[in-house]
C-alpha cells in the first residue's frame, strides 16, 4: 500500500551545489522535476522535503511555472515518503503525484487603532 502526504510546502533557497528547483532528463528519456521544499510546521519547526515528479505532467506543470522562487506556495500530494539523512538535518524524500501552486499572500494590512 502507498502512504500518501498532502498538504502546503514552500519552495526552499537554493544552497551552493543544491538548487531548488532542477529539472534534467533520465536515462529512460522522462521528464525529471526535482524541488527542495519545507514544510512550516511553526516556530523553530521546519521539516526539509526533497521531491521528484517525472512525467509530462511534471513537464507542462513545469513549462507554465517557470518563475517559481524561494518562499512560492505549493499544495502538494506525495507518494511514499521516506526519512533519509540529510546533509545538515534528516530530510524527507518523496515522488509529487499532483502539484499546484498556490496564489501569493497579500501583505497584512496595518491596523488602525
């Protein structure tokens, strides 16, 4: 049976030698999405996600989302999750079965007193 996460994650920075957001083309010739994600549990509670999508479902979500950034919302369902050592924390490793991308939060609007 495959265990199943859904939820909100966030685009991570990208690091020296670990972009975000890669994309490349594997040996089998499919269209390979790779994202370094967080998820926002709360303060000081920040999990490290990083997920793959192949397929052309992942190359035409791709091609319409070319401006993605550190901090842009994702709403995400990923299949099999798995603990993996990271290289500064553990990490969360898990192939993306559906993505969108979710609008921009407005700026909080200052209150009058």
């Amino acid at each position: 049976m495959t265990t199943t996460t859904t939820g909100t994650f966030y685009v991570n920075k990208d690091r020296p030698g670990r972009p975000a957001i890669s994309e490349h083309t594997s040996d089998a010739g499919e269209f390979v999405l790779k994202m370094r994600l967080i998820d926002n549990q709360g303060p000081r509670t920040v999990e490290v996600y990083e997920t793959r999508w192949v397929g052309p479902a992942a190359a035409a979500w791709r091609a319409q989302h070319r401006n993605l950034k550190a901090g842009d919302a994702l709403r995400l369902v990923l299949s099999n999750p798995r603990a993996m050592p990271g290289t500064v924390s553990p990490e969360t490793h898990a192939a993306i079965s559906s993505c969108e991308l979710l609008p921009a939060h407005a700026p909080a609007a200052a209150q009058t007193a």
